[in-house]
C-alpha cells in the first residue's frame, strides 16, 4: 500500500477496528513520519534515509564488539600489516549478504528471527537455535564486560565501578519505552567506535605497505599455523554470528519497516559494513606498530594492548584505543542483550518491542536486563579463566553460524514467508558458499585441534 | 530533519492506515505461518549440522580444559 495514502493527514477511516496497542502507535508514528518525509521537497532522499537508517549499521558497529577488536588488534601486532587487511574486508562483505537476507526477512514479514523458525520449523529445531544463540550470546556478553572493564581501567576506573556503570547504562537506554529513542542513543554511542580510525593513524602507517596488502593478500609471516588459524576463525567470528540475525531481523520489525524500504536497509547495511571494516582495519593498523617494533604481543590481554601502544602512538593514541575498546564492549552489551530478549519474547509469547513501556512487556525488559547481570557478575568473579573466553567466543560464534546460515537460507527461499521478495540465485549462491565456507574452517579447525602437528605451532 | 510525531497526534483510525495489516500486534498475536516439511535430505542436513556443532563444541571445551590445566 501506498504510505502516502496510509498518512492520516491525507485518508480517512479504514473498514474494520482491530485491538490498537501501545507499541502499534508508537510504530505508526515513526511511519508517518517516514510517509511525510517521503512528501517532503527537496532532500527528500536524505530524509527518508536518515529516518530508515539504524538496524544495519547498529549491527554491524555492535558486532565491532570487544573481542571483535581485540581480536583484530592480536591480529595487528602478531602478523602485521598483510594478508589480514583484505581478509576482514572479505569476511565483511560475508557478513553484508548475510545480513541483507536477515533485512529483507524482516521488512517483508514483520517477525522476528526465532519467531520465524518456531513457526516455521516447529519448537524441536527453534530450541536448537536458541541454544546456540544463548549460549553465545552470554559468552559474548561476559566478553563485552572484559573489554569495558579493561577500557575503563586504563583511566584507573574500579571494576565494580565500570561493570555496574554499564549495566545502568544498558537499563536506561532500554527502558525508555522507544524503539527510536533506543536506536538513536545507541547509534550515537557506536560512533565512537571511529576512535579507532584516529588510534591508527597517529602510529603513522605506511601507506604503501597498506596498499600492497589490499592488492596481495600478503605477507603473512609464519605461513599457515595452529595461532594464525585460531586468529582467522576469530576475524571471522567477527563479522558473522548468530546473534545478528535475531537482532537486525527484530529491529527492522520494531522499526516498522516494509518491503517499499528495502533499498533503504540495503544502504543501511552496506554503510554499516563499510564503517565496521574501516574500524576493524583501523584496530589492525594500529597495533601493527607492535609488530614492527617487534615487541612480543603473545601474551597481551585486553587493555594491555592501549598500554603496549603508548610508544608508539602516544598517550592520546592509547587513550582513544582504551576508550574505543570500552565503548564497542558498551554499544555490544545493549545490542546483544536486546537481542537475547527480542528471541526469548518471539518464543515465549510475551511482548517483545522496545516500543513497550517496561510495566506491558516486564519478561522482556527482565531478560534484557538480567542477561547483562549475569555476565557482569561472571566478570567481577576473582580468578576467572576469563582470557579463554575472549579467545574462544567468535570461535564458537563461527561454529554455531552454519546451521543459522541454513536456516536463514530456508526462509528467505520460502514462497509462503517471502513470497516476491525470496532469494535470487546469486543471493543463493554467495549465502551457500559461505555457509560452506564457514563449515570448511570450522572442520579445518577441529581437525588441527585433534592432530596439530599436522601444521605449525 | 524530519520530525517524529506525537502519541496524542495519532489516532486508532491513523494507526490503522499507517502500519501494513500484519504489522499489527493483534495479527500477528493470532495469525501463524503454517508448518513446513523437510525432505529427508534436508533432516539429515540439519541433523548433519547439529552432530557437527556438538562435535565442534566438545572439542573446544577439551581445548580450553587442556590448556587451562598445562597453565
């Protein structure tokens, strides 16, 4: 339908009365908004798109999260400048098909991901996909509060301190009882993840080195080893995961977007995708200062890389880079969280929209709310083997992606769920190869684990 | 920049113009997508993938319990 005809201002009554909530309002004003923007004279464009903007580039900022960065600043000070500057630009590509399908799932049936796959596959297969994208989403989470525990603790901020701060953060943000408020909040605080951009250029890279990488692949120093594995199933792990699924899919229905704004989401994506691979490629630059200078970066955690920095790129540099890793820890809390509920309010069948005032949708907010407790409390816990958890949670975000991959594929070829708007071949194609891709390193990983003297150390 | 409306600006009837029909909470509260089959080639291709996952995690959790007791 027309949205131009929908706006009030312009039609009258429509023939039947169903039940109008709170969250139903809510969503039609920001869709007359967009239906009067679309009137609106000059800078038409721009003003629709300023207002459709959100889900894709929040997912993709989010996904920038801490071990995300972390694992590209490892990759920056073990290996360099190389082979991994193309390769994250490669696997951010990945991760805009993937998303592009998640979009379009959204804007054409209005329903969340987990909410698809119960109706669709029935509750033994969806149980199965919410076991991974819990399981990894509390990982993650506990692996965001690391990075915003040691971002924070460059500046000599308590533990306690910092951990308590963002879960209050993530409590205000989310209870405002406004999917756009939300958005714009938390879009605001991912722009902060281009402290990252600043970070590396003050390590003053070499331009040419960087442009040989693009063009080479190359150099990857050591070859193929089991570290160099482990850090490409992390790079990967951090652009493609579950939890970004269930996320944009139920944002693009709590943002009330249609099939007419498609071309919109894809933009969103694409721009959401070319921030976060500059910010990712950003991370590497800057901590391949390490490298060069040969400084041994093995046994570097979290926020000991911001302090290994400061010779480098001095006191300003390292600070960005602390304040970068605190806020993709920050912006990942509030998305992740929202995700896990958004899933849980799908399945269990209790309301599930920011658009909801916390007194109508308590479980919701409850779940958003206490996964984020959790995690932090997990952090503050003396001794915690918390350093094996930032290794492996994108290695295990890369192993539970296949069978996501599969049924994300299913739907979007569905003619019952998408009917026009199902996948093309090339969709079809590139969302396969990855899905094969992604099985291929996830079994090359699990064989080298098994025998590792069949590579390098 | 476009402005964002008000609640009281927006009436029942408005809503109703503005959302597509299953963008309204109460259809999508009663109105489900029927279930779907898979042929056996897809079970054993989700069935394939869930073994491979387990599998995958085993491995990892034996990982990390190695290398956490060679610390």
């Amino acid at each position: 339908m027309d949205e131009a005809k929908r706006d009030p201002e312009v039609q009258g009554s429509p023939p039947s009365a169903p039940r109008i909530t709170h969250e139903d309002r809510d969503r039609a004003l920001d869709r007359l908004a967009v239906a009067r923007a679309r009137r609106a004279g000059s800078l038409r464009g721009l003003r629709v798109f300023w207002l459709l903007l959100g889900p894709g580039i929040l997912v993709f900022l989010g996904e920038n999260d801490a071990p995300s960065m972390l694992s590209y600043a490892a990759t920056g000070a073990r290996f360099g400048i190389g082979f991994f500057l193309p390769f994250v630009l490669l696997t951010f590509l990945m991760g805009f098909v993937v998303q592009e399908m998640t979009m379009r799932l959204g804007a054409v049936t209005h329903r969340g991901h987990a909410e698809l796959i119960f109706d669709r596959f029935g509750p033994f297969w969806g149980w199965f996909a919410m076991g991974d994208l819990l399981l990894g989403n509390f990982l993650t989470l506990v692996t965001e509060f690391i990075g915003i525990r040691a971002g924070l603790g460059f500046f000599g901020v308590p533990p306690l301190v910092s951990v308590a701060g963002s879960v209050v953060v993530v409590l205000v943000v989310a209870t405002t009882g406004r999917y756009w408020t939300w958005e714009r909040a938390t879009l605001t605080l991912a722009a902060f993840n281009a402290l990252f951009v600043p970070a590396a250029l003050l390590s003053h890279p070499h331009w040419g080195a960087i442009g040989h990488a693009f063009l080479s692949f190359g150099p990857l120093p050591g070859g193929l080893s089991g570290s160099m594995l482990l850090l490409l199933m992390a790079d990967i792990g951090a652009t493609v995961t579950p939890w970004m699924l269930f996320f944009q899919q139920s944002s693009v229905v709590d943002k009330g977007l249609t099939p007419r704004d498609i071309g919109s989401g894809r933009l969103d994506n694409l721009i959401g995708t070319l921030l976060a691979a500059g910010f990712g490629i950003a991370t590497i630059i800057a901590t391949s200062s390490l490298y060069r200078h040969g400084v041994t970066a093995d046994a570097l955690k979290a926020a000991q890389f911001a302090q290994a920095l400061i010779p480098f790129v001095g006191h300003i540099g390292a600070t960005l880079f602390a304040l970068g890793i605190f806020e993709a820890g920050m912006v990942a809390v509030i998305t992740i969280s929202t995700s896990s509920a958004y899933a849980f309010g799908e399945v269990l069948h209790t309301g599930h929209s920011l658009n909801r005032p916390p007194r109508e949708a308590w479980p919701f907010y409850a779940i958003l709310l206490s996964s984020s407790v959790f995690a932090a409390l997990l952090v503050l816990i003396p001794n915690a083997p918390l350093e094996y958890i930032v290794l492996i949670v994108n290695v295990i975000a890369v192993l539970a992606m296949p069978p996501a991959l599969v049924f994300l594929l299913l739907l979007v070829n569905d003619p019952v769920v998408m009917g026009e708007h199902r996948n093309g071949i090339w969709a079809n194609l590139f969302g396969g190869g990855i899905a094969v891709f992604l099985i291929a390193v996830g079994i090359f990983y699990g064989i080298t684990t098994v025998f590792p003297r069949l590579i390098g150390s | 920049m476009p402005r964002l409306g008000r609640r009281d600006e927006i009436d029942s009837e408005a809503v109703l113009e503005l959302l597509e029909d299953d963008q309204l909470v109460s259809a999508k509260e009663s109105v489900h997508l029927g279930r779907r089959s898979f042929s056996p080639a897809m079970n054993a291709t989700l069935w394939g993938l869930r073994v491979y996952v387990v599998l995958m995690l085993v491995l990892i959790a034996v990982e990390v319990v190695h290398t956490i007791a060679g610390r």
